[in-house]
C-alpha cells in the first residue's frame, strides 16, 4: 500500500507532480477561459467581492500565506491571511462582501469549521479549498474549489500543501478573469506556467539523495533555522515546521529581512541555516537574501542554500548548494518546499521517529 516506499509521507511526497497535474485538470472552458467547476458562487458574486481573508491552520496556513502575494498581484483585491484558531474570537470585519477562504486538506478541522460558521453569521461569502470531497467544511461552505491530490495518510501534509498553493492560484487567476482585467493573454501564461510545474518538481525529487545525505550528516543538530523572503518566507516557515513535528527539533523559520532586527543574534557556529534564495529579477530580492547568507556564514552558520540553476552568485557563500528548476517567483514554493519535506523525513527516518505518526498529533484535529 505504500507502493514500494518505507513511509506514506515518502509516497506522498514522491507524488506530488501527479498532484498539481490532477489539482490542474479540467480547469478549461471551450472558449479556453479558466473554470472552477465546482463553484457555487456567481461571477456576479465575485466580481461584488471587495476583499478577501484566508483562514486555515498548520501548513494549510502557510499555503495562505504564499497564495496572498499571488492573489492581491493578480487581483489587486486585499488578500488576509489568518489563523482559524484566531478568526473569531478577534471581532473581524467581515460581511457580504467579504469572501473568506477556508483551505483545509482534511476538511475536518474544528478550528478552522468554527471559523467558517462564525463568517457565515457575518453574511460573508465562504469558499473551501478542501482535498476531502464530502467532508464537513466544504459541506458547510458556499462553495469549493477541490484540489483532486488523492488520499493523504501521513500526518505531515506534503502533496496537500502543493496542491492547496495551485488551487489558491486557480481562484486568484478567476477572480482576475471575472473582475474584467485586460488579463487574458496573462492568465494564459501563468497557466502554461503552473502546468510545467510536475515536471519541475519531479527533477527535484530526482535530485533527492543530496538532501537525504544532509540529513545523515546533520542527525545530531539540535536547532534548525529557516529564511526566505517574499513567497520564499512562507515555504521557510513550512520548512520549519516539518522539522519539528517529524524530527521533534527546535526549528524556526524567519523572514529574511528580519535577521537584522533580531533574530541574527542567534547564529552561532555550526548553527544550520536553510536559505530559499528568490530566483533573480527586476525586484533586488536575490541579492538582498544573498546578502543575508555571507552575513550569516561570516558569523559561523552553516548554509544551507536553495537557488535556481545558473544562479552563481551565492556559490562562494554555500556550504551546501540545493539547485531548483528556474521558476518564476511566484511559482519557487512549488519547487522549493520539496527538498524541505525530503529533509524533515530523512532525519526523523535517522532519527528512528515514527515518520508517518509523530508522537502526540492527529491527522485531523477534530477538537478546537
Ligand atoms: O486538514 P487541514 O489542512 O485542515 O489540517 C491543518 C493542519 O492541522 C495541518 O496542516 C497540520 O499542520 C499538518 N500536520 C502539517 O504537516
């Protein structure tokens, strides 16, 4: 049942091309425009929409955290992101012009139901993204955009993040196709762009034994930091959080621009820094967190480097180089949380951990 793999999340992670491809599929009108079938709401609906709130917890919420810098570029419609746990009990302000998001692989979470029920009190109009066809938040929500990623059995989501991302991306792109933008010729493009995706992400996974390798050198590490920037921060973030629930390590993921106001303090020798390093663009952004890895190495860190092919820059800085397919920016999280789910597995795997059910948690929490 695992077909061939020593854990589920193996599995699972190994297939994650097949899921984005099924998170894609059927997405076309005759006409070649985008459509979300399963949409209960109307374009009218939608195009009434003055803001949207993301709510959803764990990874879910990390999905929300890298689908705001696709939504609102896209849409120009304020995108919030927020942790279910916390929603209601905030007084929000949400109504019928509000759409709020609930992204929930199992469709069960009770923090993340009572979220929902609390925006419906407030009228506002309730989309899921849910991989669990008939589960309770879809039922209870105005409509869904399912993400098609097959059963996930380990407790660790992997192909639930990927394809929660692309189904983010899907809503964001029809938002902009209902909302009018001269944005044809656009959307277009950043379909073909997410359709070339499965096979990028397949080359990372062939890229695998490097990372599993890492993982054995660093077994005995008690601390692991995480930095990125822009939709980079958000995969630091889920980088961070596997690490913890599987290898059951201290792991913290930052915002690159932060180190500087803090968290550089922490660095010390040996101390094992992952860094997503941004593809390079008009934006500065590459050579910013670049510059955050010489900082960081300079005072003894270990690092831990993602970047695209051909980026040369932050060789002499790396101390291990992790390459990615060149994707644009928006796409890197696709590609580049898939080394840090190999990572995460492989060192609890060393660490003799129950990989697919770590100690002390559910794969649904069905309690708030
Ligand atoms: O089923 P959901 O997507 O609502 O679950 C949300 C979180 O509980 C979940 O993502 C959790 O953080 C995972 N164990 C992370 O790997």
């Amino acid at each position: 049942e695992k077909g061939g793999f020593d854990w589920f999340m193996l599995k699972e992670i190994d297939e994650q091309p097949q899921a984005v491809a099924d998170t894609l599929l059927g997405r076309y009108a005759a006409d070649g425009s985008l459509q979300l079938d399963e949409m209960r709401l109307s374009d009218d609906e939608l195009r009434d929409i003055d803001k949207v709130i993301i709510i959803a917890c764990g990874t879910a919420f990390y999905a929300g955290l890298v689908a705001k810098y696709a939504i609102e570029h896209w849409t120009r419609v304020p995108c919030e992101v927020e942790l279910a746990s916390e929603f209601r009990y905030r007084d929000p302000i949400v109504d019928r012009s509000t759409l709020v998001v609930a992204i929930s692989q199992s469709g069960e979470t009770m923090d993340t139901l009572m979220a929902i029920r609390h925006a419906r009190t407030q009228r506002a109009n309730v989309l899921a993204i849910c991989n669990t066809n008939g589960s309770t938040i879809p039922r209870e929500s105005d409509a869904v955009i399912y993400t098609h990623a097959g059963p996930e059995i380990a407790v660790a989501s992997t192909k639930g993040f990927l394809s929660q991302v692309v189904a983010c991306y899907l809503l964001g792109l029809y938002l902009a196709q209902v909302r009018g933008a001269k944005f044809g010729d656009e959307i277009t493009a950043i379909m073909h762009e997410l359709e070339s995706l499965p096979a990028a992400i397949r080359r990372v996974l062939d890229d695998g034994e490097q990372v599993r390798e890492l993982a054995r050198e660093l077994v005995d590490k008690r601390s692991v930091l995480f930095l990125g920037r822009h939709a980079g921060y958000p995969v630091a973030l889920e980088g961070a959080l596997k690490l913890k629930e599987l290898a059951y390590i201290h792991a913290e993921g930052f915002a690159a621009g932060e180190l500087k106001h803090g968290p550089i303090a922490l660095i010390e020798d040996d101390l094992p820094v992952f860094v997503i390093v941004p593809p390079r663009g008009r934006d500065q952004l590459n050579e910013k967190v670049i510059s955050n890895v010489q900082e960081i190495r300079a005072r003894g860190a270990r690092t831990i480097v993602l970047a695209e092919d051909g980026d040369e820059h932050v060789v002499p800085y790396a101390d291990h180089l992790i390459r990615l397919p060149r994707v644009p920016t928006l796409m890197q999280p696709l590609v580049a949380t898939v080394p840090l789910q190999l990572f995460a597995c492989e060192l609890a795997d060393r660490l003799g951990h129950d990989v697919d059910q770590p100690r002390n948690l559910a794969k649904s929490v069905t309690v708030e």
